[in-house]
C-alpha cells in the first residue's frame, strides 16, 4: 500500500477547526439541505428516524446536523477543539439542549475511547481518517464501531501516484508558513484547481456556474474553504479504491456503493457489516 503519512516531527497540523469556523458564517437553509440529500443519496435512506449515527471527525458539524434533521440520535466527536466547539455551536443554534446528540472530543487513533461508544447503525466519517497521521489503524478502529447490517460511510483522498506526492509537499510548505505569508503557496493552488473550472464555464457561456453551484453538487460545501481545507489539510494520507475495498472486506463489509472522483479529491465508499459479532459498549 502507497502511504503518504505524516513524519514523526514538530510539523504544524492543520487548523481544520479554524477553517470550519468561518465557514459557519455562510451556512444557510440550502447547504443543510443538500448536506440532507447527500446522506439519503449515499446511504439510500430516507430518512435516520430510530437510528444511531455517529460522525467520527465532525468537522463543522454540519452533517452531525443533517443526520440529527434526519431523526438520527447523533453522537459527534472530533480531535480538533475548535471543530468540537462549532458542531457544539450547531446543536446550540438548532438542536439546543436535545439529549439526543452528545459532542464530545475524541481521537480516531484511540481505541480505548472508541471501544468505550459501543456500535451504531450509520458510521460516517468523511474526509477525516486520512488527516489522522495514521490513516491504516483509524480506518481499522471505526471498524467496532458497525453494528451488525450497520451501514459505514467514509471518504478517502484518492492515490494520483506522483501528483498526491506533489501536493503533500505544497501542504507541507503551506503549513510551515506564518499566517501572513500562506497566501504565497494557497493562492497559486486556488488557481491551480479553479482555474480549469472557470474557463470551462467561460466557452460555455455560462461563467461562474461551476462557482455557484458548487454548495449543491459539493455536500451543501462552500468552493472557498474547500480550497483551504485541500491545501492545508496535514497530515495527508491517500488510497486507491481498491485498497480500500480490499481492506474493508477482509474485515466482513460488503461494498454497497462506491463513487470515484478524477485527480485530486476524495472517493465514497458506503460497506455494510455482514459479519455477525457482538457490539461491546
């Protein structure tokens, strides 16, 4: 297995949380909806009513929401404090003081906490266990976590082979810069990924479009902190697709559905656990 990970040195982690927190201030209505609608489409659903979820890396918080808007009883967690503290601050703006979601803070690498939550019927974790540093075991310990005919939903950086190499080094370089000098790697990168888009939409007459609608063909994202999220996202791990069929089959899941992206980004997967076994709680 190709792995990208990160070295045993001081090198500044990524501030996820920051990124998240500004984010807060563009979601609206329709990103939480499209948010809704792409849990339903991947894990083909219609609604979470009855079930457990939980979102290992909850990130913004916002899909937490979504699942709980769903009728899911949602547990969060999230290494990142300040990622804690804004899907905290989801749960205060439209879920206040519902004990049916509880947000803690917790490490995918730690397996005793993990062990501690029992299992659920959906486990998601999207674009997170690759961020860890130790991809391969965080992969591993959510495994526990499946209830048995329970769904898994993650997303994985796709393997691009020696683009992946050279975009670890540009996260490197973003993330050992001061704060008033990350410009000089992040927007070159900005334009390196927007700038294909934006002609295309251009010859096409439409410009921007791509831009525009990107909250709803991106999981209701925002085009800006994505941007920040890809280029200073570190640590940085990567798979193929078929790395990691592999090794969730070894582990008793069935793939259910897999969507695949080109270049940089993330492939979906959805496994669902057939393998009998107790949940420990």
């Amino acid at each position: 297995m190709t792995l990208y990970a990160q070295k045993k040195t001081d090198e500044q982690r990524f501030s996820f949380g920051i990124n998240w927190q500004r984010f807060l201030s563009c979601l609206d209505d329709k990103r939480i909806a499209n948010a809704e609608q792409s849990l339903k489409q991947m894990l083909e659903i219609t609604d979470l009513n009855g079930r457990t979820f939980i979102d290992v890396g909850s990130g913004s918080g916002l899909f937490s929401l979504a699942a709980k808007r769903l009728g899911a009883r949602v547990y969060s967690f999230d290494y990142d404090p300040e990622s804690v503290a804004c899907t905290a601050e989801l749960k205060n703006r439209y879920f206040p003081g519902d004990t049916q979601w509880e947000i803690q803070q917790g490490s995918a690498l730690d397996r005793d906490y993990l062990q501690s939550l029992g299992c659920f019927d959906f486990v998601y974790s999207w674009g997170v266990l690759h961020h860890t540093g130790s991809m391969w075991q965080a992969l591993e310990n959510v495994v526990p976590l499946v209830a048995p005919q329970g769904k898994l939903f993650i997303a994985i950086y796709n393997d691009q082979g020696r683009s992946s190499r050279r975009w670890l080094e540009v996260k490197r370089a973003y993330n050992r810069l001061p704060d008033s000098l990350k410009f000089l790697v992040l927007w070159p990168a900005f334009a390196r990924i927007w700038a294909p888009p934006f002609l295309k939409d251009m010859l096409r007459g439409k410009p921007g479009e791509t831009w525009r609608c990107y909250a709803k063909t991106s999981r209701g994202m925002s085009p800006w902190r994505d941007v920040v999220d890809w280029v200073g996202g570190y640590p940085f791990e990567v798979a193929t697709p078929e790395e990691i069929v592999d090794f969730y089959q070894k582990h008793g899941f069935v793939l259910k559905k897999l969507t695949t992206c080109k270049g940089y980004g993330c492939n979906e997967f959805v496994f669902i656990q057939e393998e009998a076994r107790s949940c420990a709680a």
